[in-house]
C-alpha cells in the first residue's frame, strides 16, 4: 500500500510536470517545484479528489490552502483530516 507522502508526491508530480525524485517531505511548492498560483490551485483540487473516499469529504478552504506550502504542510494537513499511513 502507498503510504500518503507517496500519494502526494505523485499527485504533485504529475501537476506539476516533473520528477517524483525532485520532490522531498520538505519541498516548497513554489519555491522549490517552481508552481504557480494555477498549478497550487489543480494541486488542491486533485488532493480534495484524492483523499475524498469512502464517503469521507476533504475539503481544503482558501485559508487552509494558503498554509499548504510544502508537502510536509500538506501532510500535517491530512493528519488533521484523520488521514495517515
């Protein structure tokens, strides 16, 4: 089973257009990932998508996607939401 770092990691590869191996825990998305406020905002979108299962909605407000600024943010993010390993 993929933990969720695996899972975010691949999420923002893909819309982010690059490399799972240039992505660490502590990657800044726009400062190290080189994203844009488009791609922060597909990247939200696609981890409300992700971690939205089972009849169990996330939803990332506004004012909780602009604490998201590296992948570690997004995954003490997650653990809030009572997803973890």
């Amino acid at each position: 089973m993929t933990t969720v770092f695996e899972r975010v990691r691949d999420i923002a590869a893909d819309k982010l257009s690059i490399e799972t191996e240039e992505i660490k825990p502590e990657s800044s998305f726009t400062n190290d990932l080189n994203a844009d406020s488009l791609d922060v905002v597909e990247l939200i979108m696609a981890l409300e998508e992700e971690f939205s299962v089972g009849g169990k909605e996330v939803e990332i407000s506004d004012e909780e996607a602009e604490g998201l600024n590296t992948i570690n943010d997004v995954l003490s993010f997650l653990k809030t939401k009572g997803i973890s390993d």
